[in-house]
C-alpha cells in the first residue's frame, strides 16, 4: 500500500510546482513583483505588510492576498482599511497556501494591475515551505520573541527563503535573545541570506527593507 | 478521484484515534497522567515544561516527550539538564505527532514509569488539533507577543484545547495586546476554558498552572 502512494504523492508536488510556474510566469508577463511573506503565528506578517503600504503605496500600485487557515478576514479588512485591494483565501484548515491557490487569487485580484503583490502566507513554520507558489521572493518574517533557537528547530523554512526579516527588535531589552547564535544558526543554513533587523512597532529599520522590495520591482 | 480520496482519509483518522485510545487505556492502567502540549514557534512550551520540572519533580515522576519537526535535540537536552528523561521525536518534516508516534515513544521511555508525562507537540497552531494522542488534556501556550487576535484566527485549536497558558504576561507593558479582545474570542469557541495567566520569564502566575496539574495527577 505504500508503494502505490509515493507516486500519487509525487504527481501532486510535481503538479504544485508546474502550476507554480504558471503562475510566475504570468505575473512575468505583466511585469508584476510578487513576494510570499510566510512566519510563525503572530511574528508580524500583516504589520509588516501595513508598513510596506504606508512607505510604498505612493509609488507602487500594491495589492495583497492574505491566506489564512478559517474564513477570518480580519487582516484583508485591516489591508482595505489602508486603502489597498486585498482578497481572502481561506485554506479551510489547510496549513499553507498552494499554487492553485495563489493561480485563483491571481485571477479574482487581476493581478496584472498590480506593481507589486504581497502574498501573506498561513501562520506556520512547517508545511508553507514545501510549496511553491510562483512568488519571485520568499520572505520569512522571525520576531525576537520567538527566540533565537528557531533557525536550529525549523531548517527547512529558514534555508529555502530568500529574505529574512526580523522584527520585534523594540522588545530586545526585555526578552533573552542571543543574536550571534541566531545568526549562526540563519549562516548555517542559508549563508549569506539578505537579512533586515525591523520593528514594525516603532518602524526602526523599515526603509532599508521596503528600499530593498522597491530595488526588486525596478530590475 | 474525490470521491476516491475520501474514504481514504477517513480510515486513516479513524485509525489514529483508535491508536490514541490504546494509549490512553495504557496510561490509565499505569495510573499515568499525560498532557499535550501545542502552541506556535516560541510562545514558550519548553519554557513552561522546564518551570514544571523546577516546581513538581520532587514530588511526582516526570517523564517529557519532545516532537520536533527536524532532527534537532535542543529542548530534550533541555530537560534531561534539568535531571528528567526525555524522548526526542523527530517527525521527519510532519507538521504534528500521531498516535502511532506517541505509542511508540511510551514503549521506548517506559511510560509506566511515571506519574506524569509531558509531551511537547510540534510548534504549530494548525495540524496538532486535528491528531488526537491519547493524552488527558490538551493544553494551549498562548503568548502575549503573537498578538490579540489569534483565537479568531486559529478557531480550531482554540476551540479543541482543556487548558490555555497565557505565557509571557510580563511583556503586556511592552506590546500592544488588547486582553478582553482576546478573552472574548477564547469564551466565544471555549466558554469557561480553564486558563492561567503566566511568565515562564519572571515565575509569576505559574503556581496555579503547577497546582492544577498536580491535582489532576492526584484524581
């Protein structure tokens, strides 16, 4: 009986991924940046979102697709509310958005009006980093509250981002967090890896990221 | 192929629960209590499983079963420090334990042996919900940092858990976290949910955690 689900397991990946494909190349062809911000629960993915907007949305035309795992729209409002389209998939359950997903978003946001899309992927360190969606970048939002041992305990979200966004720097006095071994653990997996220390609080260190998103859409 | 699909998941849930209830009747000849514990990345499980240890093992036979999503021994090594055996289960990538992880681990660290056990669930506040163990409680570390709004958005986990640990409550000067806003949500899927207000950090609140615990061992 195992033998015969490992290849139906293998037909879904390889479906994901073709679909994924699809999907970047869509947005290729309409010169639209898309970035799949994914984080533990409550690490700052819509905050960080909110702050890209004010610093952004003058100069960009953004828009966002907020996933989230029951039919709870309260960050999509919270992106209208700040005057930028947004939609709700509601993965039902589901631990992680999927291409499929993100193919469907794509269609009911038309996407091509866009500059920029944020993806806000579901709030796990686990399943959202064994599917790809078609985004240009994936962004992992860690928060110093979290604790510095997370580069050790979660390997496979922090090698396969391409940016790494900490934030909750404001509460560094208050909390135990050993950056050096943080950073060793982040070097380890993924060295060199495009990294921003940010509050999303106060707003320290939030120009050199969204200066970074905005380089991106330029090329 | 739906259609197919289904019955399929169907006997598998159906398994896992009948395997949790084997380890639940194993436990309760033992006279052995175990509890569950889940929560996001860092809202402070081993935290909480290490004031446990300070507090109640001179008194009750602890035993710690640690699941983690990679091969990483970090909060095992933790416990054992603190002169308690633990088991580390690797779930190989899976984004929770099952009961057939759990029985297997009781086998291999003697569950007999103990008046309590704790099993720390993978850091996750999706997939553990839907994976009954056979543990007697379920409990939930919520932390002040991930935010007021998790209840709505994880109703499922909310909704499932016996106990809630509000972890990190010497950080509320330092974040903005709305507690009836929270409390509302937790009473709307939860109502009269046993919850403790804490600080692993500072020590407060954690007697009446520890006392409840102890109690329910004694039952």
């Amino acid at each position: 009986m195992t033998e015969e689900r490992v290849p139906i397991v293998e037909r879904i990946l390889n479906a994901n991924d073709q679909l994924a494909e699809q999907n970047k190349a869509r947005l290729d062809r309409a010169g639209v940046l898309a970035v799949n911000i994914m984080a533990s629960p409550g690490a700052g993915k819509t905050s960080l979102i909110l702050r890209t907007i004010e610093a952004l949305s003058g100069s960009f035309r953004l828009g966002v697709i907020e996933g989230d795992t029951a039919p709870v729209t309260i960050d999509a409002e919270k992106v209208l509310a700040a005057g930028v389209p947004a939609i709700h998939i509601n993965t039902g359950g589901g631990c992680h958005l999927d291409a499929v997903m993100l193919g469907d978003a794509l269609t009911r946001l038309e996407a091509e009006k866009f500059d920029i899309l944020i993806v806000e992927n579901v709030g796990n360190l686990i399943c959202p980093a064994a599917f790809k969606l078609g985004t240009h970048s994936n962004v992992l939002v860690a928060s110093i509250t979290e604790g510095d041992d997370k580069p050790y305990k979660y390997p496979k979200m922090y090698r396969n981002v391409d940016v790494l966004v900490l934030n909750k720097i404001d509460l560094l006095p208050h909390v135990q967090f050993d950056m050096d071994y943080f950073r060793r653990g982040v070097e380890m997996l993924n060295p060199g890896l495009t990294t921003f220390l940010v509050s999303c609080r106060t707003g320290e260190g939030l120009e050199r990221w969204t200066e970074w998103l905005a380089a991106r859409r330029k090329r």
